[in-house]
C-alpha cells in the first residue's frame, strides 16, 4: 500500500512539473543543512590523497613504479576488506561512534606509513603499514549516501530528489579525486609527496571527527527506525540485484585504476611527472561538471538503461587513451574521458540504494565502494607492471577491456522478481526502479 501511495504522489508530481535543478538540490541541502556537505568533503579528501599519493610517495622512496603500485595495491586492498565492516558496525552501532574511531586511528595510521616510507623500510614493511592506513579508513564517502538518503526519504523525498543526492555525493568523491591528487602532484613539484600525507593525517582526524559529531549522525538512526519496517528475524539478505551491480563497479575500477597507472607511466616517459595529478584534476572536473547535470536526467530514462550507457560510453571513450603519446593528447583525451567516470559510479550508487534493505543500507553502500576501489587496488599492482613491461598504452589497454566487460554485465543485468521481498519497497517508485 505505501508503494503504491507513493507512486500515486510521484505522477501527481510529474503532473505539476518537474523541479529545476537548482531547486532539487536547494531541496537535498535543507534536509542535511551546509555544513553536512563541507566536512563531509573534507572529511573523504584525505582517501582521494593517500590512494593517488601512495603511487608517488613510495616510487619517489624506492624507485620503483612497480613498487610503489604494489603498497598502493596494498592500501586499497586494506580499505576494501575493511570497508564493508565498517558500514555494518555503522548500521548496528550509529555512525557516530564507528567514524569518530575510525577517523583518530587513521589519521595515526597515515602517519606512520608516511614515515615508513620517508626511512625507507623494506617493501614487506611498507605493505603492512599501507594495509593498516587502508583498512583504518573511515569511509566517509559512502556513509554520506547512507545518512543523507534515509534524512531526505523521511521527510517524504521522492526519488529524483535522492537521485539529486547520489549526484551531489558523487560530485563531491569527484571533486576530491580533483583536489587530491593535485595538492600531491602540487606537494611533490614543490618538494615531497609526504608533505601531502601530513595533510592528509590532519585532515581526517579533525573534518573526520567533524563529520561524526554533526547532529545528522545521531538522528539518522531515528529517521530509519521510524520509516522503515524492522526485519522479523536475524539480518535481511541482499539481492541478487546488488551483487550484480557490485561486479559492474570492480571491472569500472579495473577501468580507473588502469588508467591511473598508465597516466603516472607516461607522464615518467616523458619526462614530466608532476603533471600526473593535474591530468587527474581535468579528469575529475569533467567528471564533477557531468555527475552535477545527472540529477536533471528525466526518470523515464531508467537506472539499468543508464547504466548500460555510461559503461558502453567507458567502454569507447577510454580507446583512445592506448594510442595517446603527447602531453596536449593526454590532457584532451582524458577530460573527454572523464565525462563517463561519474555517471558510472552515480548509477552504481543508486541501484544499490534501489535494492538494499534499510537496515543495511550503509553496508551496502560501502560495500559497492569497496567493490570499486578493489578493483582499483588489484589493478594498480598489475598494470603498472604492465607499464613498466610494456609501456602506458598496455595499462590502458587493459582498462579499455575492463570497461567492456563491465558494459555486459550491464547488457546482462535485469532485475531480479524474488528480490522485491527483500529491497526496501523503492524499488517500484517510478521508472528510475525499472
């Protein structure tokens, strides 16, 4: 009954007119209030720095680029085997006391990896302490989906305005992936990648905090126990939808991590590697400038329909990255590339929040996180031997098929009759849900 009350009140909506853009997302901010967004910015920053800066910090240690892609590997991989932990503590204990914690100890775990590669201690070594600063990150990117999606649905949104959520959060992860690795290619231009990481430390221990002391991290809990129903017994399984989608998101980040590794080699090739991180900033304002204009997508153009569209785009426009030889090129295919980035992690988000029971919502999203940046830590380790071995457009090479595959899975994917028993009753909202 309440599904169908609510479609009720979608075409009456429809009816009425749409929203402007503008006006959607003034909608999404007064529900979470201004401060909300800017710490949780900030709070995610310090991820984008170390993931991107790990590569240049121990390759300026030891090097080694292959080396350096391994501790890199190796910080994500602590991330993604711990993130999906902390998204369930989360559910179970607030966010409040899990992101706080988390935020202390990792901003003590950035430091002392920074300083075991600054000393240069054996490989080995450098592996633990990167795992240790991943598997301590507090994951404050999927978290902000989670709080501010159960804030906007309790106070009656509708799902173009969540969609306008999922755009603003990934605008955001977007944004960081800009800054990040620019103020690391900035720092080792003007002397060192640590004394990115030293920000980085500081960062999370003070806007992570910041973030688990806002109001919205205690009385997002109330909103989902009193708009949603509780499971009768032990915890809701998820569908199969989500794990569908989880497999799409691994290959993207198969696709990015690629694309990292063959933008560090060839810009090492020639000769400037300070211009890395600036290649990744035009990548990412693409990228955010997209991901802002997804939420004015009309809704009758479906989730499964966009998301095949973003990932056979990927699938395209990442091509012509393998035969890229020049800075100009480099600079000009990226950013044109750059427009697929946001609507495949978007569309991604948004299906997980379509199918994902309430009470499990922040593990899912940080598991479709982790799912992304596994695929980027397994491929950070291959192909930038890959590069080494063969030159940049063999790591390109290999996220251009990543990103094919991706785009069949999506060709593949449908949703799934039996898992309407287990998703939260969005999933028959409208036509973003078909």
């Amino acid at each position: 009954m309440a599904a169908k009350a609510q479609v009720v009140r979608d075409e009456q909506r429809e009816d009425r007119g749409a929203p402007g853009l503008l006006e959607t997302y003034r909608e999404v901010i007064g529900h979470t209030g201004a401060l909300l967004p800017l710490i949780s910015f900030l709070g995610r920053l310090p991820v984008a720095m170390i993931q991107f800066g790990s590569v240049l910090l121990v390759t300026e240690t030891s090097g080694s680029l292959a080396t350096g892609g391994v501790v890199a590997c190796a910080l994500a991989l602590g991330q993604v085997t711990m993130g999906p932990l902390v998204g369930r503590l989360a559910d179970r204990r607030g966010q409040r006391p899990v992101v706080l914690g988390f935020s202390l100890l990792n901003a003590v775990a950035i430091a002392v990896y920074t300083l075991g590669a600054l000393i240069e201690l054996p490989t080995p070594a450098l592996i633990v302490l990167a795992v240790l600063a991943g598997a301590s990150i507090p994951g404050i990117g999927p978290l902000a989906r989670a709080r501010a999606v159960p804030l906007v649905r309790g106070a009656g949104g509708d799902d173009r305005t969540v969609n306008t959520v999922l755009s603003l959060e990934s605008t955001m992860d977007e944004l960081s992936f800009v800054l990040g690795p620019a103020l690391v290619g900035l720092a080792a231009v003007a002397g060192h990648p640590a004394y990115a990481f030293g920000a980085a430390a500081l960062l999370v221990a003070v806007c992570g905090s910041g973030f688990a002391l806002h109001p919205t991290g205690r009385t997002v809990r109330a909103t989902q126990a009193a708009g949603e129903p509780r499971p009768r017994a032990g915890r809701q399984r998820l569908p199969r939808a989500v794990v569908v989608v989880r497999v799409g998101l691994v290959f993207v980040g198969v696709l990015l991590g690629a694309c990292g590794a063959g933008i560090t080699a060839l810009t090492e090739e020639l000769g400037q590697p300070g211009q890395a991180g600036l290649v990744y900033a035009a990548m990412g304002v693409m990228s955010a400038v997209v991901g802002l204009s997804m939420a004015a997508l009309p809704e009758r153009f479906g989730l499964y329909a966009r998301w095949r569209v973003a990932t056979a785009a990927a699938a395209v426009l990442s091509l012509p990255l393998v035969w890229t030889d020049s800075m100009t090129g480099l600079y000009l295919v990226v950013t044109v590339f750059g427009a697929v980035y946001a609507p495949n992690l978007i569309t991604g988000f948004a299906l997980t929040e379509r199918s994902c029971p309430p009470q499990r919502l922040a593990e899912g999203m940080t598991f479709a996180a982790s799912a992304f940046v596994g695929g980027q830590a397994v491929t950070l380790a291959v192909a930038g031997r890959l590069a080494e071995s063969y030159g940049p457009g063999a790591a390109f090479a290999l996220g251009s098929a990543a990103a094919a595959v991706a785009f069949l899975v999506a060709l593949v994917a449908r949703p799934q009759a039996d898992d309407s028993a287990n998703a939260t009753p969005v999933v028959t909202r409208g036509a973003a849900g078909r």
